[in-house]
C-alpha cells in the first residue's frame, strides 16, 4: 500500500459517492414537482437561487421548463455544483483540491436542508420530513464527499528511523536509535517544542524516510480536500511514549502539528496499536504515563480530549497462543478503560479483528458482550477482514442481521451500570488464580511448540506457506523480511494462520488448551467446579470456548498427517494437546462431543468435510510433486494447479487468514 494508492482510493471513493448524489438528485428533481402558484417558498431559498446563477448558471431550456419550480431549479443549481466537482477529478492532484473548495460537503447538506425547511414553512412536511430528500440528508451527513474515512496505519520502527534520519540531517543527534527510551523521550519534547522544521521540505531522503514522508504529506492534501476523509493514525508495534511522539515529531515537519504559545494544535488522533502480550500487560501503564505527560495531554486537548487505543487480536495470538492472548486482551481492555476513566479521557477501544478465530474472529455481538463493562462506554470499532466482508455484508439481508446483532449488543452493554468493580473475578482471588494458571501454561505449551529449534522447518516443509506468499491477493508481502529468507518472527499473522487452516490443523485456534485446563486443574478440587460455572455465567470464558470448538470442528488430524513425509513429534504433539483439550471441553459444557451446542455449524462442518478432503489429498500430493521437481516451467505449472487448489480448500473451509 503506498501514498499514491492512498491517493487514488481518496478519489475513487470521492467520484462513487459524487455519482450517487448526482443520481439521487435527477430522482429528487423529478419528486419535487412544486409549483409557486400552489405553495409559497422561503425568501432564503429564492436568494440562494439568485446566487446559484452567478456561479452555476442553468441552460435557457432548463429556466423556461422550471420558471414557476423552484425547487426543481435549486436541485438543479445543486446538479451543477456536483458535476462541477465530478469534472474536476479528471484533472490533476493541484486542480482538484483547488477546485474542491468551491463547494463543500457542508454547503451541500446546508443546500438541502434550505430546501427541507422552505417546504416545511409552506405547509408540506410530508416532503421535507419523509421520502426521498429526508433520505438523502441523512445520506449525506453519513458519507459527505469522501464515502468514508481512512486510517494510515504504519509500523514504529519506520517511524524511528524517519526520525533518526531528520534528527542526524538536522545535526541534532547522530545516533538516536542508540537512545534509552527516557532520551528518546527528551529528544522529541525540545524538537516538537521547537517551531523550526528539521530539514527542508525537498531535502534528500533514504528510500525509507521519503516513504514515511510522502504519506504525511498525502494526509495533508487529503484533509484539504476533505477534513473528514481521514480517520486516525495507527501505530503497529507501539511499544513505548517514544513511538508515539515520532508520529507526532514527522507530523510537525508537513505542517500537521504544532506547538505554540503553550497550545498544540494537532490535525492527527495518533492511535497506538498494541500487538504483543508484553505490549498488551503494558499498555495501561503506558497510555496512563502519556496522559501525566505535559506535552501529550495538550495535543490530547487539541483533538477533543478524545484517545482512539487499538488491539490487536492477530499478532497477540501468534505470540503467545489461542487461550493467552484472549485472556491478555480481556485485562487490557479492563485495564485501559479503568485509566481512560481516572484520567477523564473520552476513549474509544479499536478491535483489530481477523477473519478465523485464531485472529480474533468470532461472532461480534458475542465479543461486544463479553468486553468488561469498564471499557463499555458506548463507542467501538473492529476491523472487518477478507471473507468476512462478502459472508456479512454480500446480502442486504444478512448485512441487516449482522447490523442489528452488534447494535442490539452494544445497546445492551453500554445501558448496563458502570460500577469501579466491573470485572467478572473482581475481588475473586482463588478463581482469578485459576484463569492465570490456564493463560500461563497454555502460553508456555505453544510456545514449546514454536520455539522448538526444528519447527520451522517442519512447518514451512509441510504447509504451503511457501505458495501462499506468491498469491495476488493481499495488499501486504506475507513477511516483514525478505520472502527469500521467511522466518516465524518475520511471518505475518495472516498467512501464518492460512497455511495451518490449508493443512487442517487449525492450530493457532486451540493450541494450548488441553494443558492449560488439566494444569489449571491442579489448583484445587474445585476447578471444575469453577469451569463449569464460568462456562454459565462468564460471557467472556464460554465465547472464547465456544470459538475454541469451532476451529477444533474443522480440524482433521487423520488429514493432516497426509502432509507428513514421515512420522513426526509435532504431530503426536497436536494429537495429544486436542484429544486432552476436547476432553477438557466435553467436560465442562457437559456435551458428548465438541461444538454439540451449535448443530447447525456442527452439521455445516460436517458436511464440507467429504468435498474437503479430497481437495487435501491432492494438495499434499501436489506439494511433494512440486518439491522433487527439477525442471522450471514443471514447478510453474504445478504452482498454477497449486493455487487453484489452495483457493479450493479456502472456500470449502470457509477462511483463508
């Protein structure tokens, strides 16, 4: 993704939302057939007509056919205005946000609603209150000229190095990615707090430096065409205050922050994204560090004393498994609504949300009710990912289904009382022992498994993680390395999780589990006890249970085991750790097999699975074939039926990553 696609989709988006104005206009035009002989018009909507035809003249034809319509005529002035602006995109980037400012969202909602209250003065509130203008009102208030609003989310070690860049070139330090986190900090307080810019705006820049640059300088031009095209700022790998003040320091340099007269001015929300479990236990204590800072509580003032604060389910699962990240996440979002609250900070929690259940997919309303209601404060985002999209929002019936479950859900939580004890195992210190036991030790089984000196190659060898890094289909490389040299630390969560969905293991799902439960166990006689109990009343605990049984329905290990050259530890590994976890499970929810209390998905997974394993048969095959092939134009025409298959198996598992 780069500044000039960034660019091109502001457009494209600007044109779509234009054309559809364009045609709800003809349609309103034709609606509102009102003659001035049958009903009076406001004074204010006559001289707005006057002064439409200085800048927006109609054709001859059009004053003669609508000379005793003036409602007809002031669409029409408004067609003009939006054909004016549609022109203007086919122009370059100077013409456009020059031309942009002669008619604004705000003057096109301001237009209508001149049109709505002369009719509602002249006795017909039918056709200012209902139908089609009420309609495109509202429309327009919702999409304004750009349809929606964009995020730029980079990652930190970008930024440092951007900054590290301005700071040598400015001869203000030499070797700022050397600093402590506390010099850092100093660093950026007298360089943001100093108004002279760090280097020229044309200055020589590395490759890296110029990129981060240029798309500074792409949100600039964006909040000229429209200040609310752009949404926030996010911060991928936020790991100290330093990560976000080199947002706010490159901000500075293209104009888009400033510090003066003891005020800041700041056209940016910078919203950190916290990834890792480490940086998910810290983020309260950094996020209440940064609202005690001087400098970051007067950039907060200037942005409405409002702080956006996204998770991310992907990576946070990828470093530390299925049961320690959804745990991690449920306390830091307690945690960070209890900090958000102390500090009187109107915040707003970002779900980063994947697709499959090991990155954070699952039924939303279920998550929104599971949130603690510390961190319930009526505002919430999550990301919708690949196939979602199409699964949720293909069908305008489904679309209104899957609309009405998170509002009723977030209806729910956010009319529920707000008390400081909020937290299910607030002040239960033998249960909450328990729930730390299972993130703890389900934690260090996966990482057993991942840290093992010879599962890299056992994974990389056996899933076609290899192919799946050469499909056109996302808007990122799978690795944040080079692809020639793909290592787990550099991997990318989504096709980490895609390669195991292919090969049927479903691993970053439920792995961890079973040894997280029977050490847990271990605590006292009551932990079952306990489980059971959480499982009835703990919303939190039985969806992230509910999602575990989903992926260990669609796993097959007799398939998976397809994939193995020869016998192999991982796979009595896997063995082991699911038949202990659906033993667990069976257990506590008191079914006799696992996903009994949803037949429905139970009974859909069911019935893929024979058009499945075929699929799978033929992918293993095709993966030894493509190995043992010598010959180039043999391994791209078995790369080509590759892919098809691995589109194959994705459609018929419902998920890529």
């Amino acid at each position: 993704m780069t500044s000039s696609v960034t660019w091109e989709t502001v457009i494209q988006q600007r044109k779509t939302v234009l054309s559809m104005y364009r045609k709800d206009l003809n349609e309103l035009r034709r609606y509102l057939s009102v003659s001035d002989n049958q009903s009076s018009v406001s004074e204010a909507l006559v001289n707005s007509i006057k002064e439409d035809e200085k800048d927006f003249p109609i054709s001859e034809r059009i004053d003669r056919r609508y000379r005793r319509e003036p409602y007809r005529r002031k669409v029409v002035h408004v067609m003009k205005k939006i054909e004016y602006l549609l022109d203007a995109l086919s122009g370059d980037k100077k013409d456009i946000l020059e031309k942009s400012k002669k008619y604004t969202a705000e003057e096109f909602i301001a237009d209508l609603e001149l049109i709505k209250e002369s009719l509602a003065e002249n006795g017909l509130p039918g056709l200012s209150e209902q139908g089609k203008l009420q309609d495109m009102i509202i429309r327009a208030r919702t999409f304004g000229f750009h349809l929606s609003g964009l995020d730029i989310r980079q990652h930190s070690g970008l930024h440092e190095e951007t900054v590290s860049e301005l700071l040598s070139q400015a001869k203000v330090i030499d070797n700022y990615g050397e600093l402590s986190e506390d010099d850092k900090i100093e660093v950026l307080v007298q360089e943001l707090s100093n108004p002279r810019p760090l280097s020229p705006a044309k200055s020589a820049r590395s490759e890296v430096a110029s990129r981060v640059m240029t798309v500074f300088e792409e949100i600039s031009d964006m909040l000229t065409l429209n200040p609310e095209i752009f949404g926030s700022y996010i911060i991928s790998m936020t790991h100290g205050i330093s990560d976000m003040m080199e947002v706010m320091l490159i901000a500075k340099e293209v104009g888009l922050w400033s510090y003066s007269g003891d005020k800041v001015e700041s056209a940016l929300d910078v919203v950190p994204l916290f990834e890792t479990i480490e940086d998910l236990e810290n983020s309260a204590d950094l996020m209440g560090q940064m609202y005690e800072h001087d400098l970051f509580s007067k950039h907060l003032k200037s942005r409405d004393n409002f702080q956006e604060i996204m998770l991310g389910y992907s990576d946070s699962n990828k470093d530390g498994g299925y049961w320690m990240a959804n745990w991690a996440l449920d306390k830091a979002q307690y945690e960070l609504g209890t900090v958000c609250r102390k500090y009187e900070v109107d915040f707003r929690l970002f779900h980063g949300r994947g697709g499959t259940v090991g990155r954070g997919g699952g039924q939303s309303n279920q998550a929104i009710i599971a949130m603690p209601a510390v961190a319930n404060n009526g505002r919430i985002r999550f990301t919708e990912q690949g196939e979602v999209i199409s699964f949720r929002y293909m069908l305008p019936s489904i679309t209104h289904r899957h609309l009405e479950q998170i509002v009723n859900a977030m209806a729910k939580v956010t009319m529920a009382q707000y008390s400081e004890s909020a937290g299910y195992l607030h002040g239960k210190e033998e249960e909450r022992e328990v729930i730390n036991t299972l993130a703890d030790v389900s934690m260090k089984a996966y990482r057993d498994l991942i840290d093992d000196p010879e599962f890299w190659d056992w994974y990389s060898g056996i899933t076609p993680i290899e192919h799946i890094g050469k499909l056109p289909i996302a808007s990122r490389p799978v690795s944040r390395g080079s692809s020639d040299s793909m290592t787990f630390d550099s991997l990318r969560a989504i096709p980490w999780v895609f390669a195991w969905t292919q090969v049927r293991y479903n691993t970053p799902g439920w792995y961890g589990i079973g040894e997280g439960l029977k050490e847990a166990s271990k605590q006292n006689d009551k932990t079952l006890e306990i489980l059971k109990k959480w499982n009835k009343e703990w919303t939190f605990f039985r969806t992230v249970l509910n999602n575990s049984q989903r992926e260990m329905a669609r796993t097959h290990l007799p398939t998976s085991d397809l994939y193995n050259n020869e016998p192999s530890k991982f796979h009595t590994q896997l063995i082991e750790n699911f038949e202990e976890a659906e033993n667990w499970i069976t257990s506590i929810t008191g079914y006799d097999h696992i996903l009994d209390h949803n037949k429905v998905i139970q009974n859909s997974i069911l019935f893929r699975n024979p058009f499945t394993y075929p699929m799978n048969i033929i992918q293993a095959e095709l993966l030894k074939r493509w190995k043992k092939a010598d010959e180039k134009e043999q391994k791209e025409d078995l790369t080509e039926v590759l892919f098809l298959n691995i589109n194959g198996i994705a459609a018929a598992m419902q998920s890529t990553g």
